[in-house]
C-alpha cells in the first residue's frame, strides 16, 4: 500500500536532479511518478473538477446587429 504525498508539501518539488546521467534519469523518473500520483489531489485542491466528473457542454452563438452611423450633421443638432 503507497501512501499519497501531500501536494502542498515541498520535498519533491524542490528536489534538483544528480550530475551522473543513470541517477539522472532515475531522479527523472521518480520525480514523473510523483506528479502523476498527486495529479488528482493537486487538481482537486485548485477546484477542478474529477478527470471522470460528467461534462456540460454549451453552444453559444454571439449576433449583433450593425447600425449605420448618423448622417454627421444630424451628430450635433
């Protein structure tokens, strides 16, 4: 059993990756999994709604109607 790691916590975030490109990578890696397992707990917490949440969507159609301009000495009478 994995536990979560709190997102608002800095101890992965802050982590700067080693020189040597086999700890690099493996760094790379961890720092990947942790992001991907704290993705729903982030969001959640910046109120998104659930990857799984039912979607609304909404058409919207703008018109507007142009009027010709008055004549411009009919502007100051």
């Amino acid at each position: 059993m994995t536990k979560e790691l709190n997102p608002s916590c800095p101890t992965w975030r802050d982590t700067s990756l080693p020189q040597r490109p086999k700890s690099r990578r493996m760094a790379k890696a961890w720092i990947t999994q942790r992001m991907l397992h704290s993705t729903d707990a982030m969001f959640q917490q910046h109120g998104f709604p659930a990857w799984d949440a039912p979607q609304e969507v909404m058409d919207v159609c703008h018109t507007s109607t142009v009027r010709p301009l008055p004549e411009k000495n009919k502007l100051f009478a």
